[in-house]
C-alpha cells in the first residue's frame, strides 16, 4: 500500500511520466482509459507502465480514486468559471486546491457536493464520480450524496441551538441514531476533534459563547457525525487565530487516512503543511495537480512557479 | 463667525428636534395611559371581570371572552394563513417567477389595505356575510373582516423576518443533506421566531383594538360567546367603550373607563408573553450569545 505521508523526491522517470500525462490531459481523458493525472505519493515504475492497476484499491475493494471529475467545465449564465477539469482525488489523502481569487476554486469546492445546483443560471458539463457514480445521475440522492461528502465553511456557522444540539444535528435529520445514542454521538465527536474537555459541562449552551475557533472545530464535529467519506473545506481557518489554525491543521492531518479532503487555501504554507496533493487552479483551468511537494518545490508550470514563489496572486 | 460655531449650533438643532419628535411620540402614549388608569382606578371594582353586561351596567365578562375568542379565532385563521403565506414568498415561490412577482402583490395589498379604513372592510363584509349569506352579526364574519385586516402584515412581517436569517445556517444546513422542509422547520423557521411572533403580536394587537369592522359584524349581547360560528352575536370590549361613554348614566361611563383598562392590560399582557417567547426563542440566538 502507499504511504500517504510520504512525498517522493522526483526523480528522471517520475518527471518524465508527470510531463507525459500533463499532455494527455490537454488532449482529455480517453473513455475507458485512466489518466493518472494526481500522482500517487509513491511513484513507482510499475504503476508508471499501467496506470489501469492503480484504479482499484485492493484492500477495500472500492474505487482508488474517492472523487474523479471528467472534462469538468462549469458556468453561471454566460460567464465561464472553470474550464475542462479532469482530476482524481485519491481516497484518504488531503487535497489543497490554490489559486488566486476568481480562479474558480470554491465553486468548483461547492459543485463536489452540488451546493450550486440551485444557484440561478448554473450549468455545468462532464462528469464527476464518487466512488465511481456520477453525483448527478438520477439514482444519486442529493441528501445522501450530502451526508457522505460533508463540507466546512470559511467561517463558522453553528446553529442557533445547543452545542449538543449542533454536533447531532446531521445525525439527527439522517435519522442514524436518536435518544441517547445521540448523547454517546456528540461526546465521541466533540472528543474527536478536542473540544469535550472545553465543553463537557455545558453542551446545553449557546454555542456563540465559545470562540471563533472553538466553534469552527464544533463545525467539524458536526459534518464529522453523519460519517461522511470526503469533506469538502472551503478556506477552513482563515477566520481563525494562528493557535487555532495550528490546531485545527493537525487535527486534519489526522483525520486524513479515514477521510478524503479536499481543501480550500489561500494560504500556501497551509497547503504546504496538511496537504499530500495540490492543484494550482488559475482563470478557470487547472494548471497543475501533483504531490505537494514537488508542486511547491520543482513546478512544472511556469504559472504555477510564478504563484506559489509569491510573484503572482 | 467660525464654521465650528455654526457646526454646533446646527448640532444643537437636532439634538433639540429629536428630543421634541420623542416627547412628541412618548408624551400622548404616557398621557393616555395615565388617563385610562386615572378613570378606571378610582371606582374599580373587580366583579367587572366576572359578571356579564346587564343593559348599559354590570360587568364586563362576556365582553373580555368575546374579545379573547376572536382574538384566538384571528389567530387561528389570520395567523396560520398568514405565517404559511409568508414563509412561501420568502422560502418557497421559485425566484424566477413568483418570488419578486409575489411579493410585490403582497406588498401592492398591504398598501391597498392599509389605505382602506376598516369601516369600509366592515361594510363589505357586512354586506357579503352578515346580510349576503345571511351569517348574521356572529363571530364568523368579525373573525373574517379581523383577519383580513391582518393577514398581509403577518405574511409581511414572517417574510422579511425569514429574510434576516443568516445565509450560513441555511448553507450549514444544506450541506449537512438536510431536506429543504425539514431545514425549513429546524433551523430556518426556528431561527425567524422572534421575528414571526412579534408580527403575530402586533396583529391580535391590532385587530384586539378594532371597533368600526365588529360594530358591522360581531354586534353585542349580554351573554357569554356561544359555540356557534354564525347566527349568535359576539361581545367585545371596544363596544362599551365606544357606546357606553355616549350614554347619560354614571353606571355606563365607569363600564366604559373600565373596558379601556381591561384592553390596555390585555395588550400588555400580549406584549410581555411575547417577549417571554422571543427571549425563549433567542436562548441560543448570536446576539445574545456573547
């Protein structure tokens, strides 16, 4: 199996491969065929002859690639956003997605999750999977599709009710547990993400007492009780503190081998810190996707170099 | 002559005129108040709430529960329509077609009947339901004018209270795959509450002090309210108010006196039950959290 932490160092043959799939994405994907356009932490020779191996994870039988998104273009009315993505999310790694403001970035975040198909004049083309399903056909329930790809929000958006009542209230409208399971459900997830000690003496509290920060990690809990596979951050702590962002960066990193993440940064070194992928977005079209660091430290494009070098955005 | 000087000189002038707009508004509330306690309180008696008209004397009893039950009935009828009416021009009508269209038919009706005085609501009804369908002065017709009167404020007020719900808890909630009814009942409606009930409030308000629509359509007796929609008259309180003060007896004007007291109270009661209820509702509320 990969290691998720590990980044490799690319050498010849790995560069190489990365430039020889970044032309066969300009091109699109072939039907039937996998572009391996995410490397995989580790770049091996085999899995450089036949991307195809790679498509299935042996251990759990699902598909590798949590979410894929083919030739993926979306619009609001006659304003393009993003153009012709295709990209992998591989499954249990963290994905930052850079880019500078209107690059596209949180509308190609909130479409993961279809939260725009009911903004006016939306319309997109291609196809993104999870797990192999398209999240737009007719037999994909919306609520369910919800409940497995949660999201977190740039800045935090408890409830008006309970901090109790804020942790279960995903847990509570899927109807997965009710009367006291609910209490074992909001004390194991406020322990996951390191506010039980904080709050244990006052979950029947106004969750608008607790700081900023606090409130983001009740959030997490929160999209973290309905036991979603992906979770979808749109500019996570960019309302919090330094001391919180450390913390709340840990506790994804840890979170990261059951979970699948996908997270929206303006903050590079953020990226640099959490993240095992990134994809540059830039005018609407992905630039460059690949481990992190080597994204960071030999880019492949010369706009990508210009943006994460701080020369551009 | 400093341009400072004509500055505080000109600071001076609004100070003073705000200062005369609120002594303006606050001094005849106060001064009314005072009055309707000062003529009540003198020969207040408290078998006034316990025994029913007799003639132009006695007490005031099936007026109160008159009032009481078509205030209930205006809360029934206006308060259902009305909170439904509004949380589908807010909520629900699509945002192409009837949302702006619909709302600004609700507001064209708003203004046509607040434009309207009520005497001509009473007449109407009075012709259409009292006399037309032969209902009779009943508690039907006074229930329907009432909630005409209010239904577009209500839907009004729950409409724009629903506006005011932060964009974050509806996207928390759509992201946690809540359906949009059961965010709807959860998070969004819950939310607007204090915003709803001070708009129903004002409505039994309203609609508690209305004299000219019932005088068409309620009538008077001395009797309790009947449990019959139609057919049976309704006492109220603004009847002896109205009518009694005209009439030469002592007797008559203390029973009008006190029928104002009763109503201001009755509407203070409405306001700090309301209050209890919004602060209930904003227990978790941001404003108050912090």
């Amino acid at each position: 199996m990969t290691t998720r932490s590990a980044v490799v160092r690319l050498t010849g043959e790995a560069k190489q491969w990365r430039e020889r799939n970044q032309v066969e994405n300009e091109y699109g994907a072939e039907p039937g065929r996998s572009v391996e356009h995410a490397a995989p932490p580790e770049v091996t020779l085999a899995n450089l002859e036949d991307p195809l191996l790679e498509t299935m994870d042996p251990e759990s039988g699902r598909p590798k690639h949590v979410i894929e998104c083919r030739g993926l273009s979306l619009s609001f009315g006659q304003s393009r956003i993003l153009s012709e993505v295709s990209v992998k999310f591989q499954r249990g790694t963290i994905t930052a997605l850079i880019g500078p403001t209107g690059s596209g970035k949180s509308t190609f975040l909130r479409t993961l999750n279809r939260m725009n198909d009911k903004v006016r004049d939306f319309h997109h083309e291609g196809a993104v999977h999870l797990n192999g399903d398209d999240i737009w056909s007719s037999a994909q329930n919306l609520l369910s599709l919800r409940r497995r790809v949660g999201m977190l929000f740039q800045r935090p958006n408890p409830f008006p009710m309970s901090i109790k009542d804020n942790v279960v209230a995903g847990v509570k409208a899927h109807r997965i547990a009710k009367g006291k399971q609910l209490d074992v459900v909001a004390e194991q997830r406020l322990i996951e993400v390191g506010l039980w000690e904080a709050v244990r003496d006052r979950l029947d509290d106004s969750p608008f007492r607790l700081s900023g920060g606090q409130q983001q990690l009740l959030c997490l809990a929160r999209a973290l009780a309905t036991g979603p596979e992906v979770l979808l951050l749109d500019e996570p702590t960019s309302a919090l503190d330094p001391v919180s962002t450390e913390f709340v960066e840990a506790l994804l990193r840890g979170l990261a081998p059951a979970l699948s993440m996908v997270v929206v940064t303006h903050n590079l070194g953020q990226a640099r810190r959490i993240s095992h992928n990134t994809m540059f977005l830039y005018g609407g079209r992905l630039v460059e996707h690949g481990p992190t660091a080597s994204l960071f430290e030999h880019p492949f494009d010369p706009q990508t170099e210009r943006y994460v070098s701080g020369r551009m955005g | 002559m400093d341009r400072n000087r004509g500055r505080r000189l000109w600071e001076l002038a609004f100070r003073l005129g705000a200062i005369l707009a609120l002594a303006l508004v606050v001094g005849p509330a106060a001064w009314l108040l005072v009055g309707v306690v000062a003529k009540a309180a003198p020969h207040w008696r408290w078998s006034v709430l316990f025994t029913p008209t007799t003639g132009a004397s006695g007490g005031l009893a099936n007026a109160i529960t008159g009032t009481v039950v078509l205030m209930a009935g205006v809360l029934i009828v206006a308060g259902t329509l009305g909170v439904l009416g509004g949380i589908y021009l807010a909520e629900l009508a699509p945002a192409r077609r009837g949302g702006k269209q619909g709302s600004s038919v609700l507001r064209l009706a708003t203004d046509v009947l607040s434009g309207v005085p009520s005497i001509t609501l009473g007449f109407v009804v009075y012709i259409a339901l009292v006399l037309g369908l032969h209902w009779g002065f009943s508690l039907a017709p006074a229930v329907v004018v009432l909630s005409v009167m209010v239904i577009p404020y209500i839907a009004r007020s729950t409409e724009s209270a629903l506006a005011q719900v932060p964009t974050g808890y509806r996207e928390g909630a759509e992201a946690l795959g809540m359906s949009p009814g059961y965010a709807l009942r959860k998070i969004v409606v819950r939310t607007a509450l204090p915003g709803i009930v001070t708009g129903l409030l004002i409505a039994l308000a309203i609609s508690s002090g209305e004299t000219a629509p019932l005088l068409y359509t309620a009538g008077f007796t001395n009797s309790f309210p009947q449990p019959h929609l139609i057919h049976t008259p309704v006492a109220y309180l603004t009847y002896p108010v109205w009518t009694f003060y005209n009439y030469p007896s002592n007797e008559a004007h203390t029973l009008a006196n006190d029928a104002a007291l009763i109503l201001v109270v009755l509407v203070l009661i409405l306001l700090i039950g309301a209050r209890l209820i919004t602060n209930r509702a904003e227990r978790y509320s941001e404003g108050t959290g912090r």
